[in-house]
C-alpha cells in the first residue's frame, strides 16, 4: 500500500498516469532523501518520539543504505511509489516496527521539499565547480592570445581593432556576473523547509533550528505556508541561473561557428573535433558548438517552461509541482556537459596569425587614424570628416598600430581584475559549511 492509502486500491491507469516519470526522478533524490532522514530522526530523539537505542539503530542502517545509494545498490522496487516509501520500507524490513517511525512530524510534501533543496545545492556546488574550470581556461587562452589581433564587428560589419584575448576574456567576465546570479539562486535553495509538513505545520514540538544546523542550510524557510509555495519558486529561480549560463555559452558557440567559417577563417580545431559530410570531402563541421548552441538556447527555455506549469497556482501543495523535476533535473548534467565539451574545444583551438593583414580589413583602423590627429591637436569632428572623406576618395591610408592602454583594452586585458572578482562570488557560496554539516551526519 502507498503511504497515504487507507484501504482502497487505485485504479491502475490513474496511478500510471500520476505517477508518471516520478520514479525515474526520484533515483536524482535518493542520497538527499537518505540525509533528511538522518537529520530528522535525530530530531525526534531530542523531543523525546524515539529513544536513543531507537535513534543509534535508525542512524546506523539509514547510512548504510546511503552508502547502497552511492555504490549503485539501491533501486525502487516494483510497486513502491516513491524513493520515501523505499527508504522506509527497507528500515522497516531490516528493523522491525521502528522503520515505521521515522515519518513522524513530518509529511511527504516536506520530505520532498528538503529532497529538492539538497539536490539542488549539491547541483549549483557541482556546476560552481566546472564554470570554474572553464574560467580558468578562458583566462588561460585570453592571456595566450592577447597580441593575437582580430576584426571586431558591430552589426556583423567590420568595426574596430579587437583580439583574441579581448574575446576569450570578455566570456570569461560573463561567467563571473552569471556566478553571481547563481549564488542569489543558491541562497535561496540553502534555506530549510522541513518541519513545515504539509504546508500548515505539526503539533509536534519539532525542533526546526536543529534540523537546519544538522543539514548545513543558512536559515528556515520560517513561515511553513511560505515553505510549500516556494515550490516552483525555488525551481524557477534556479531555472534562470541556468538560462543565463546557457545564454553565455550559445553566443560563444555562435561566434566560434563563425570564426571556423571559411569567409572569417580565424580559427580552426582539430580533425577529431570536427565531423564530415557523407558526399562533400572537404567539410570540417563545428557539430559540437553547434549543439552547444541549441542546449544553451534550449536553456534559456527553461524558466519560461516552469513559469508556464505554475501560473496562477494558489498556495498549498498541488501534484503539477512534480512534473518540474522532468525539466528541470536533466538540465544540470545538460549544462555540465556543454561547459566541459565547450572546454576541450578551447583547449583545442587554433588561431589564424596575422588575420588584419588582410586588404578587406583596412578600414577596421579608420579610429585609430581619428585619434591619432585628434592626439595631433585636430579637433575630432573635423578629424572624423577628413578620414571619412578619405574613405570615400579611396585615398585612406591605415595606421595599424593599435595603442589601447586603458583598463579592459586590448592592450590591459585586467586579467587579475577579473580573476578578483570571481574569487570574490566564489568566496560567498558556504561549501565549506555545508560540506562539513553533510560528513557529520553520514559520520
């Protein structure tokens, strides 16, 4: 029987259809569900609803499936409903009447909520982990290639002197920003909602500021109905964190399919990077930036997508909540893989020498011919008509000599600036804390 079941059976293409892909999400939580279990029942045992022989036994066997979990062991068995039911069907198996204890004070509209909220922060922790790598990278190549020169364009039309290190460096800047959206999201998943039960509380004395502590989350989520309608909330909130990261890595992967195009042919990758065409020999296609491309802008969808399944939702438990987890519990390894695949094809890249020898890209020094009558004392305005007029007689000279000193120029990229400011988000994300709280509970 299901845990909420008193003594009818359900017909069996309702409980299909409501079911759905949950068991298939629910293997996401099992560990997570295994931690709020373990720090709840220490809770019960401090008000007094399991005796301490009750609590060591509980404890002992909930990390042992925990360690089942973690090998592979560990599955929903057929006709189980939940990875909740699971658990507790395996404590009461193996222990007796105390398995069934453990669901005191609490309800599986908290459970899930506490499941959620430690999954989701272990997932930022992760993805926190590889944006960082990829920075590095990022920062590694911009430095590299700063004297490598390249057009800039604005309109998709030639504009202004730029490099590769200006290029490769403004991307790495934009992961900060997109960190920074993500820590405000992370502080919102890192608040605690067990002990609101089913949204209304318990007339059990829990103690809900253990259960913080033990969890390693920053505070309560207090108001036990602000707790349940942080459902989907939460979701959305780290659904745009997403999207802003898949937003970053699609246009780098655009301008890469650009830049690899032969009319730009500003670089190249290696044969085993690219693939070919079954009837044209000479093709070299960008497929993974171009896959890339469509994952990041697929998550850029992502928050819309949950935006449009909780519209005018009241308050309160409600089941259109669980179809969230199929959006949303995939998109993390999604991300993941488009910023270590985007990775091995910076690692990889090559660049073109000399690209602004070009004829095509003469004009691309109109400014810098400007400021160097302006810095003769022309006034600009008329400096701006005498190179424009020149353009337009065909008798422009280019100066290709490119002085830019100020801070975030081609020639002072403000690496360490930026190296700065990212170790500055990195320092207001607690990992330390929590990854403490998580080995002392499985201690």
């Amino acid at each position: 029987m299901k845990l909420w079941q008193k003594d009818k059976s359900s017909l069996a293409a309702v409980e299909t259809f409501t079911v759905g892909r949950d068991r298939e999400m629910d293997a996401y939580l099992a560990p997570f569900d295994v931690l709020g279990s373990l720090a709840h029942t220490t809770m019960l045992e401090k008000i007094g609803l399991l005796t301490a022989d009750e609590l060591s036994i509980l404890q002992k066997e909930l990390k042992q499936i925990y360690k089942e979990i973690r090998d592979g062991q560990f599955s929903l068995e057929e006709g189980v409903e939940d990875i909740h039911s699971q658990v507790e069907l395996l404590l009461t198996r193996r222990l007796g009447e105390v398995g069934k204890k453990i669901h005191s004070g609490r309800s599986r509209n908290d459970q899930v909520l506490v499941d959620l909220k430690l999954f989701l922060r272990h997932e930022l922790q992760t993805l926190v982990q590889d944006v960082k790598t990829l920075f590095d990278l990022l920062q590694q190549k911009s430095v590299q290639f700063r004297d490598h020169l390249m057009p800039g364009y604005t309109h998709l039309q030639i504009a202004m002197p730029s490099s590769f290190g200006l290029w490769l460096g403004a991307y790495a800047e934009g992961l900060v920003d997109d960190l920074t959206i993500l820590q405000g999201a992370y502080k919102v998943v890192n608040k605690n909602p067990l002990g609101s039960a089913a949204g209304y509380g318990s007339s059990f004395p829990l103690d809900r500021e253990l259960t913080t502590q033990l969890l390693g989350f920053d505070a309560l989520n207090y108001n036990v109905v602000y707790a349940q309608m942080g459902r989907g909330k939460t979701e959305k909130i780290v659904a745009f964190a997403l999207a802003g990261l898949g937003a970053t890595l699609a246009k780098m992967a655009m301008d890469a399919c650009l830049f690899m195009n032969q009319n730009f042919g500003f670089i190249s990758f290696p044969d085993e990077l690219t693939t070919g065409s079954s009837i044209m020999p000479h093709k070299k296609n960008p497929d993974v930036w171009e896959l890339i491309r469509s994952y990041g802008n697929k998550l850029q969808a992502l928050p819309n997508e949950i935006a449009m399944m909780t519209t005018n939702l009241p308050s309160g438990y409600h089941r259109d909540l669980q179809l969230l987890k199929e959006n949303l519990f995939p998109a993390f390894q999604t991300l993941r893989n488009c910023l270590q695949m985007a990775g091995l094809m910076l690692e990889n890249m090559q660049v073109k020498e000399n690209i602004l020898d070009d004829e095509k890209y003469r004009y691309l020094f109109s400014v810098e011919v400007v400021n160097k009558l302006v810095l003769e004392g022309v006034p600009f305005r008329e400096a701006y008509k005498q190179v424009g007029l020149d353009i337009e007689k065909g008798t422009f000279v280019p100066e290709k000599a490119v002085h830019h000193t100020h801070a975030g120029s081609i020639g002072n990229l403000g690496t360490e600036q930026v190296n700065a400011l990212m170790e500055n988000v990195l320092k207001g994300f607690p990992f330390e804390q929590v990854d403490a709280a998580v080995a002392k509970l499985l201690q």
